[in-house]
C-alpha cells in the first residue's frame, strides 16, 4: 500500500513537472506571436518619411539605383527566415542555428529568434524584441526554463537601433533618407549612416563598391566582448545579392563583434525566405 502510494505522488508529481513545463512552452511561443504581430502593426500604422534619394553622397547614390533598379517598393512588413553557424557570446565553437526576423523599415522596429544548442541536444531559443525605443532580451532552454535575460537600458535601447540600421540591407527602404535616417560623405567608398529614434543615436560606416553593392556596415566604436551577448555587434558584411520584388537583396552575411583593430565573427549564413507586406 505504501509504496503504491509513493508511486502514485511520483506519478503526479512527474505529470505536474510535465505540465508545467509544457504551459512555458506555450507561453513562450504565445508571446513570441504577440510580439511578431505588434512589430507587424506598428509597420503598417507608420506613416513612411522617406525622401527621394537624389542629393546623397556618391557611393549612397549608386547603392540606391543598384538596389531599387527600377521604383522603391513600399514595403511595410519584411519577415526574413534564415540558418548558419552561430558563436554564443564568450564561447569559440559554432553550432547550426535557424532564425527569423520581423523588421519594419518605416520605423525603427524589429524582432528576432533563434534556435541554437546549447548542450548536447539541449536547444535554446533566444529572441529580441525592439518596440517602441525599448529593447527585450531573454533566452530559455527548450522554451521554457530562462538562462538569460537582460532588462532594458539606454544603452541596451541604442544597441537595439543600431542592430536595426546594421540589418538595414534587408529592407533597404530603412537606409533612405527619412525622419529617423541621414547619410555624411566620408569619401567615393564610404559613407557615414546615422539613426535617431525616441531620443537615442548611433551611426555606422557604410562600404559601397562601384557596382553599388553595400559590401558592409561597421561601428565607430568597439564593443565590449564581456557581455552575455553579442547584441548587435560592431560589423557585418553582406553578398550574393539577388533581386526580390524589384529590390536587390543581400543573401548570405557574416556578423560580428569587434575590439581592438580585430573582428570575431559570431553569426554567418545566408537567407532561406523573404516575404514581404506593403501599404496599401
């Protein structure tokens, strides 16, 4: 009797523990889909304030009319699903990782997920939301136990903008010049982006080859390789441009943080699906 009892309070306990677990999964993923849809709205209630790409430094000039070869799409929503080998911060092997972006070029807006291992078939997933000036970041194995969450903080909030404008190349409306964007001329190759949004700026260093391609973006300063996470990182190049919906789109890339004159690439691989949503 008694050890029919004790079986049976392990049995519960263990369908308790099960349940439990499952409805973290399914809060996750829920949550997941809330923020996917409020960056979704928040693209298609902005009203765009991009401006004719016409009096621009030269390099910018060519990667326009290289990159909208014919009108600017009015792209509101871009969802982007993509797969490669991932560096966790502070580690030096890469695993395979899948993950998908919902950006909006109108207005700096964005969220990310990603699913990497973290153990021997232990998989995490990782996601960044970045609404409304404000940056959320949380990591859980198996969706349900957290490992890592960082609240948000004015410097978190410009590293959110600037991964915005570092993934830019994506949604290119994002680069014309607008109520939140603005370009310096540096010299025939490079030029300087600058983003300002909810009181917060950043900037990056634009290398635009004599085809026009926006080779890569960079920092102006180095990051601090310390952190949990990589966050935007300091550098990313892009290739294999491919024309999508009348747009030219970079299809593999490289991301990396960087510090003292080196780079350490932490995310490269390339794009698997691209939709897109447009103003009506």
């Amino acid at each position: 009797m008694r050890k029919s009892v004790i079986l049976n309070i392990a049995v519960a306990t263990i369908a308790l523990a099960s349940a439990t677990f499952f409805y973290a999964q399914y809060q996750t993923s829920q949550h997941l889909i809330s923020l996917h849809h409020q960056a979704t709205e928040t693209g298609l209630i902005a009203n765009p304030s991009w401006q004719p790409p016409t009096t621009l430094p030269a390099p910018v000039l060519r990667y326009f009319n290289f990159t909208f070869p014919d009108k600017i799409p009015r792209a509101a929503v871009i969802k982007v699903e993509m797969s490669g080998e991932f560096r966790r911060p502070q580690q030096d092997t890469f695993s395979f990782t899948t993950a998908r972006q919902t950006l909006t070029p109108a207005t700096p807006a964005m969220v990310f997920e990603a699913r990497t291992p973290v153990f021997s078939n232990i998989w995490a997933l990782a996601y960044d939301a970045y609404l409304n000036g404000q940056m959320e970041m949380k990591a859980k194995i198996l969706s349900a136990l957290t490992i890592m969450e960082q609240p948000a903080t004015p410097e978190l909030d410009r590293i959110s903008l600037r991964r915005w404008l570092l993934e830019a190349p994506l949604y290119p409306q994002a680069l014309l010049p607008s109520r939140y964007v603005r370009w310096e001329a540096i010299d025939n190759n490079h030029a300087r982006v600058i983003a300002r949004y909810k009181g917060l700026t950043t900037s990056l260093i634009a290398d635009i080859d004599a085809q026009g391609k926006l080779k890569s973006l960079r920092a102006e300063n180095d990051g601090d390789l310390t952190t949990p996470y990589h966050g935007s990182g300091e550098y990313a190049a892009r290739s294999d441009y491919r024309m999508i919906n009348g747009m030219m789109i970079p299809h593999k890339f490289s991301i990396a943080r960087h510090a003292k004159g080196t780079d350490y690439p932490f995310w490269h691989g390339e794009i698997n699906d691209y939709q897109i949503s447009y103003y009506p």
